[in-house]
C-alpha cells in the first residue's frame, strides 16, 4: 500500500498513537494476503489503494487473511466494507503468530455506518497474522471489503516470535475453536454449539447442510460428542468429515444416527486422523429434515483401533466432494484421456496413487442389516435363487457379523442359480422403483448420453456406488477340468438389459496368502479383463495365472474399498486397499449403451458352481452408498448411510444431460427446491443484488417462495429504492441461473450439439409504470455482442421473442393478447446455432416434444422452423423474472407496495447434448 490512510474515528484527534510513549502507531504493509473464497472480487483488491474494487466471498465463515512478513503488535485496523453505508456487516478478527493458533481481537458489528474506511479498536496483540472473519451482512449473506489497513506499533518490525510462542499459559497461543456453517435460521447460529449452553442450538434445514469447527491447528481426532436439540425427541442422521486443507475431506464416521433418547452429551467414536478441520454433515432427523445442534465438542480418544487407510481424499471420478470417496489423490498419472468420438469401448490408462481412504458405515454389531445399511432400494437374491424386496435376513446366508457389525453375504459353490447364470449367489440388486417392474426404465437408471426420452422416463440419470468389503473366504475345491473357477467372487457390478459393463473380481488360489482384485468390462461385441491389484504372468490376469500376487495382492479379511463412477459414457473406477494405496481405471463404454438401461450390485457373486458340496464364499460389507445424478422420483437408492448424495458430474465434453425437472407433485412440497429435481445445480439472484448458491432446502422469502397450492414456484421482484442490480444491468430479477450439476461453478456452453430448456410457467404480475418482464432466456457471450441472445419478454399483453434487444434479429411476435396469469409452455431448443422456439398454452408440449411430435408448437417466421442461425459461446440458460424496470423508471411508484414483477414455474428441465 503506497499511501497511508488516516480515519476520523481513531486518528482525528490524535494524529500520533504512542505505545510506551515511544512506538508510533503505523501501517504495515502485508507481504502476503490470501483467502477461504473469492467470487472473482480477490483479496489482493483491499491492498490497492481503490474503494471501488473489494474482495467478496460468499457464506458465514469466510475469511480474508494478511502476513505481515514480521512481528509487530497490532492495535487497530482500518476497514472499509463495500456498502457499508447501506448495511451493517458482522465481523470477528484474529490475530496469530504462527498463522495456525488464533487468538479473537474483535468480534462484532462494524462500529459505523459508512462505505469509506472505518477505525476498528483490537485488544492489542503481538501476531505476523492477522484474519478477518466474515458473518455475511444485514442484508445478505456476503462478506465484502474493499480496504484495510492495519496499524501496528514496534518500528519495522521483529523477526522474533518471542517468547509467546513457546508459552503455554500464552492466551494467543492456544487456538481458538471457530465454528462456521453451510446456512442456519435466524438466531440459530454456529457459534452457539460452543458456548456452553444446551439452552441454544444451530439449526439448518435440508439434507447436506454441515456445521465445521475450525480447531486452530492440527490434531489427533478420535471421537465427538455431540448434545442434539430436542434429541430426546428424535434421532438425528449424520456423518462426521475431517480435513486439513477444508477441501479433501475424509469421512470418519458414516451413516451416524443419535440414539432419540436424550437431549444431553452422546459420544461417537470415530476412526482416528490427524486434521484441522471437522464437519458434522447433517441430513435432517426421524421427524423432519432439519438439523440441530446444541453443543459439540472434539476429543482425541476413541474406542476403535487404529484407522484403516488416512491422508486426504480426491477422487477424480466424479464423485461429490467430501463424500468420503475410496479414491485418494497423492502420485499417480493424471494422462488418462478416454474421451472417444467411435462407437466402440475405449480403455484408458491405469494409474496408481497413495493417500486412499476407506469409508466406514456406524456399524451396530446386535443390529440387523437393514438397520445398519438403508436397504429400501434394493432387493436380494439368496443361493437358491429366492428374492426378497426389502432384503430379510437369512441366517446363513444374509446377516450381520456380530463382531464388528459388518453386512454379511455367504453363498455356497453348489447353491441354485437364477435362469440367466450358473453361478449361484447372495447379492443385492438395486431397485429405484420396484412398482415400476424390473426391466422397466422407471426401476432403473440410464447414462447421461441416452435419449431426453430415455431420461426423462429413467428411474435416475449416471451413477455411483463405493462400498468398503472384505473377502473373508473364497472357495478352495473345484470339480474337474474347472480349476480355473477356484477362489473367484464378485463383489460389485453394473448390469445392463444383457451384458455387464462392469464386474469386480476377487481371486485367491489355494495356498497363497494373497488375492488379486481385477476388473472386466462387457459389450455384445468386447470382454476386456482389467488389472488393478496383485501380479500376473497372463493376459487373463487372475483367471489362468498361479504367480501369487504377495507384494501387492489384498490378504483374505483385508479391508479394501471400491468407488465405480459413471457419467455418460465414460466409467472410472477406483479400487483402494487398506494401507491407502489406489488404483484407478477409466473406461469409456461403447456406443450401444446410450440405448441401455442399468442397475448397481453388490454382495457375493461365487463365480466356483463345483468341488465340495460344503465349500463356500464370504464377503463383509463395512459401508455401500449408491448415488444418482438426477433420481427421477425413485427415492435414494443409497445403502451405508442416510445420505445420497449427488455424484457429480456436468454437461460435459461426452455429452450429459443437465437434469433438473422440477418433479414434485402438486400441493407436496414446502420449500422451493422441493420442485427443483437438482437444486445444488442453479443458484439465484434477487432483486437486492444478492445471490444464493445454496438453494437445497433454502426457506421460504419474499423474492423466492411456493405458491398456496404448493405446486409453484414463485419468483417475485419489488421494485424498491433499495434495489441491487447485476454488473451489466440496470433492472432487477428474482432469476435462477444455470450451473454445473454438482453445483461446483457456473456452467458455459457452445451453441454447437444440442441444448434444451422446457419451461411451463406463467406470468402473473407487472410493474406499475414501465410493465415489462423477461421470463426464461438463453444468455450467451456478453464480449462478442451476443448477451441475452433469446428471451421471451411481455410488454403489457404483447408476448413475443426477443435476441438482444433486436441486435442480433428482430422481434418474433408469440401473441398480442396475453393475460396476466395465463399457464403456458415454452421450450427453447438450439442445434448447432439454430435456434427453435415451441410454445403452448394447451398443457401439451413437453409430452409432445418428447415424443417427436412438437411440430405444431414451433414459433415460425417466415417459411423457416428456427427463429434464429448463429454460433456463439459462454452461453447458459435463466429461467424466473428478470423484470424490466427499477427505482428510476417508476419513480414516485418505487416502494409501491404493488409494483412488482412476478413469474410462477410449475416445472423446468434442460437438456446438452
């Protein structure tokens, strides 16, 4: 910082701050300033000098943090908060010498209103770092500042810690426990779990909401006990995360449960890591989805032995962050393209890492399966080929081990088998709707490159299952001639209508110490056999060969984990084994399977039908988690934990599909993402400028919230004098934006391929004075001129298509006679730059469309079906009100208490190809 700033509020009157009448108060300049987030406002902007620049980052807990390069003791700061002057934010500041162990200097509001800088008093402390916390604002949940300064005493500087840092009674030494949250209600905090007060409680509702405690520096984690609101009430459903880096997280406990018994302390062990970080990842309770806290506190001991697998994990393949994938991230290749333009199956690279973690389910030794694992989307298929849905235990067959609580499967060599094999098993079969019937589309799921109609009918879209196991016996005898069928079993697969694009295998020979773990892929025209774990001397690998696999192989009873993650085409599976070491495969599947359908399995699969009559197969299940992009109404068909979470993905080079009908049924939902099939995949910006990411059971407000009948959506736009606006806009908006599936980041794509948003919707209200609305646009490369590229927009009741305001092809009438309320259907559909506009107020077109049958919907001008031929990028779909007017425009009508813009979406989905 090249000038210095002085402030009214603590050097007006005095122009010289003196400690020990002899240091003068300075500023410091920062060698160094960083961040938990940004939003492309970075935290190098409150170093320049500019109030009309600011570092911005979204959610309670984000911070912005500065090295000071030496010691200095720190007595104030000079903010200036971004809008200061027209909200109040909600700070606290800490101060460190190691930049690990903090100390709290400052916790409240800002002292004053304004948008300049702003003196902050601090309890004086000597610290290299200093770090601002953020707790979003009176207006919203941002945390924006756009200058700071810090003033310091001790001349230039000290490269000396001093003794405080070896000082254990030194209050700045010992770390301070900071608890931040993905979202809570109203009074109901994170700081309020450590405040020692079963009296207040954070609470968030909808699945996935997490509260994170920040323990100042790394330690051993071993168990949590946790006092739940009301939890003698209810049981709450969580799993516990650990991280060191707050974006690799290893789940230690999964598919926790709290008793329902009392309100005060209950203790979970956890599996023991060395972390900074912890999450409790909360998935509501038995009674509703909220999740509520009292108090949690950390501990070092816990009751299990020493941890399976450690260090963090990151996956690549797909899988949602922080599910505890069996994937890890340290060495191996990343070279493993299989991205295929043929028809045919394409086999990557295979490549090795370390840090792998395993997954392990809260197991309950005296509890039976269905208790330990959710089990209502699947069914099982016993040796003598009986079925039962749910799964019911068998006592020699299907049970829990009642040791360690694992899911047991058994299955003798010479059990019966199912008219398809020859082999008999005890395996699970994934069922998303069994009313649907088996073989039904609806029973079962489709890649994201199958037909919109497939999708659209498909139980679920892409998937993902990881499991913990072990191989706790496999056959040792075999009849004549069939040696090559001794110690084999399956663990998991994909099975499609025929053929199985993906088996696990599991092999030990009599003898050997050791197994090896290999993997097949299966078309009507290819059989690929895949290595992952153990040596070979054959191409058959684990079928022919008698090397024993001793250096790298997997021991019976040995704990190993497998993630199989699909998305379109493209396949990659992980296998970790206990000491963390990965392998990793990437399949990219032929073509016939975009007109396939699937199903997850899992258990034991003896692949030995000879030898004696009393040899036997036994496989343990520690955790199993099912996930689909997309579950059309199906319910999860997740096991091991009471989440199902999303399993990633995009629309991506290979073609996926976005998802994203709003489901729902009429008068069932009670917040909007309730009609949203993928809420984590848009966000939405409100008329006060604000934006919100999070929309996964985001309660009800004014700009965003159902209908009475509770089968819409409404999205509500005042226009009031303190209206916000987007950077290229001066008109407001309650208006969802479209983003990656997993919600990540913002989604962009080419006009190239295919690309579909159905909207049925209507317009119900209007500004007084300037009466227009946009509702539903495509808006592309704002640097080429492109912008909004096509909406449908009313002025008054002139309903008609516009492209950039008529710069990129004059205006399209729909009708000149709207009325205010009038349900309609609308479907924007680009093919390689042509743009075709359907259009419908009969109820008719998405069923039609989906069939091929939409012709008579086509909004035509001239002898043409498109309205519009032109290639453009950064394009991406809105869908809600973006209302055309704002405080200048309606003047003496601004804050009217009926001027307003309004659109209600009954259903959406989009659709890349």
């Amino acid at each position: 910082m090249n000038a210095r700033k002085w402030l009214p509020t603590k050097l007006a009157t005095a122009a010289l701050v003196f400690a020990s009448q002899a240091a003068m108060s300075q500023i410091v300049e920062p060698v160094n300033v960083t961040a938990s987030s940004h939003d492309g406002n970075k935290p190098e902007n409150t170093l320049d000098n500019n109030l009309s620049t600011r570092w911005s980052a979204e959610g309670e807990g984000q911070w912005i943090q500065y090295d000071l390069g030496k010691y200095y003791t720190v007595d104030s700061l000079e903010i200036a908060f971004f809008k200061g002057d027209e909200r109040t934010s909600t700070i606290t500041i800490q101060t460190s010498i190691d930049g690990s162990n903090w100390k709290t200097v400052y916790d409240d509001e800002q002292p004053y209103s304004s948008d300049e800088l702003q003196g902050v008093e601090v309890s004086d402390s000597y610290a290299r770092y200093v770090r601002i916390v953020g707790y979003g604002n009176s207006a919203n949940a941002w945390n924006s500042i756009s200058e700071v300064d810090i003033l310091t005493t001790g001349g230039s500087g000290s490269d000396d810690p001093g003794d405080e840092i070896e000082d254990p009674g030194c209050t700045a030494c010992v770390p301070e426990i900071v608890a931040t949250a993905s979202g809570s209600e109203a009074e109901n905090i994170a700081a309020n779990v450590l405040d020692d007060d079963l009296e207040t409680r954070w609470s968030a509702d909808g699945s996935g909401q997490w509260l994170q405690l920040d323990l100042g520096k790394s330690q051993t984690i071993g168990s949590v006990d946790i006092a739940f609101h009301k939890g003698d009430e209810r049981s709450f459903s969580f799993d516990i995360q650990t991280s060191d880096d707050t974006s690799s997280w290893q789940t230690v406990l999964s598919g926790g449960v709290s008793s329902g018994d009392t309100a005060s302390w209950e203790s979970f062990s956890l599996f023991e890591t060395e972390a900074r970080y912890v999450r409790y990842l909360g998935y509501g309770n038995s009674d509703s989805s909220w999740n509520s806290l009292s108090e949690i506190r950390i501990s070092e001991d816990n009751g299990h032995s020493d941890p399976i697998g450690g260090g963090s994990s990151s996956s690549s393949s797909g899988g949602s962050s922080g599910s505890g994938s069996s994937g890890g991230s340290s060495g191996g290749s990343s070279d493993c393209d299989t991205s295929s333009s043929g028809d045919s199956v394409t086999v990557g690279c295979l490549v090795y890492g370390t840090d792998g973690t395993l997954p392990l389910a809260n197991l309950d030794p005296s509890a039976d399966p269905d208790e330990n694992f959710d089990l209502s989307n699947w069914k099982i298929t016993y040796p003598d080929a009986d079925e039962k849905f749910p799964p019911e235990v068998s006592a020699d067959e299907f049970y829990t081990d009642r040791d360690t609580g694992a899911m047991v499967f058994q299955c003798p060599n010479n059990g019966g088998s199912t008219s398809t094999s020859s082999y008999s098993r005890t395996e699970l079969r994934e069922m998303l709707n069994e009313s649907a019937g088996t073989t039904n589309l609806g029973n079962n799921w489709v890649i994201s490159t199958a037909s919109s109609s497939d999708r659209n009918a498909a139980g679920a879209v892409d998937g993902n299952m990881k499991a913990t196991v072990s191989v706790d016996r496999v056959s040792d005898t075999y009849d004549s001639d069939s040696e090559w069928r001794v110690g084999r079993v399956i663990v998991g697969q994909i099975h499609a209508s025929d053929h199985e694009p993906f088996k696990l295998y599991y092999r030990k020979l009599p003898g050997h110490t050791k197994g090896w773990v290999y993997m097949a892929y299966e078309d009507s025209d290819t059989e690929v056999f895949i290595p992952l774990f153990g040596e070979s001397d054959t191409d058959k690998y684990g079928l022919t060969s008698t090397v024993e696999p001793v250096e790298d192989g997997i021991a019976l009873g040995e704990k190993f984990g497998y993630e199989v993650n699909v998305e379109g085409r493209e396949m990659t599976v992980t296998v970790t084994k206990s000491d963390g070491t990965w392998a990793r495969q990437t399949v990219f599947w032929a073509e016939e399977y975009n007109d396939d359908w699937f199903y997850f399995k899992a258990g034991n699969y003896n692949q030995n039908n000879g030898g004696d009559s009393d040899d036997y197969a036994q496989v343990s299940f520690y955790n199993l988690e099912v996930s689909h992009d997309g579950d059309n109404d199906s319910g999860s068909s997740s096991g091991g934990s009471s989440s199902s979470s999303s399993s990633g993905g995009s629309s991506s080079s290979s073609g996926s599909s976005s998802g994203g009908s709003s489901g729902g049924s009429s008068g069932s939902a009670t917040v909007p993402s309730d009609l949203m099939e993928n809420c984590n995949q848009w966000k939405i910006t409100y008329p006060d400028g604000g934006e919100d990411k999070t929309l996964c059971g985001e309660p009800n407000n004014e700009y965003f919230f159902l209908n009475e009948a509770g089968d819409g959506m409404v999205f509500r736009a005042p226009v009031r004098s303190n209206n916000g606006t987007t950077p290229n806009s001066d008109n407001i908006r309650s208006e969802l934006r479209e983003r990656v599936a997993d919600g990540s980041k913002d989604i962009y794509w080419t006009t190239d391929g295919q690309h579909i948003v159905y909207v049925d919707q209507a317009i119900t209200h209007l500004p007084i004075v300037k009466d227009e609305l946009v509702a539903t646009q495509i808006h592309g490369n704002k640097d080429e001129g492109i912008d909004d590229s096509l909406v449908v927009r009313l002025e008054g009741e002139h309903l008609f298509l516009s492209f950039n305001g008529g710069k990129l092809r004059s205006n399209v009438t729909i009708k000149e006679d709207y009325k205010l309320g009038t349900r309609h259907e609308v479907i924007f559909e680009v093919v390689d730059g042509k743009h075709y506009v359907y259009y419908s107020e009969d109820g008719n077109l998405n069923e039609a469309f989906l069939s091929g049958n939409a012709s008579q919907y086509l909004v035509k001008d001239g002898s043409n079906d498109y309205v519009m031929d032109l290639d453009y990028g950064d394009a991406y779909f809105k869908i809600g009100n973006y209302t055309q007017s704002n405080p200048k425009e309606e003047g003496d009508y601004t804050d009217h208490p009926d001027n307003y813009g309004e659109v209600v979406v009954y259903d959406f989905w989009v659709d890349h190809q």
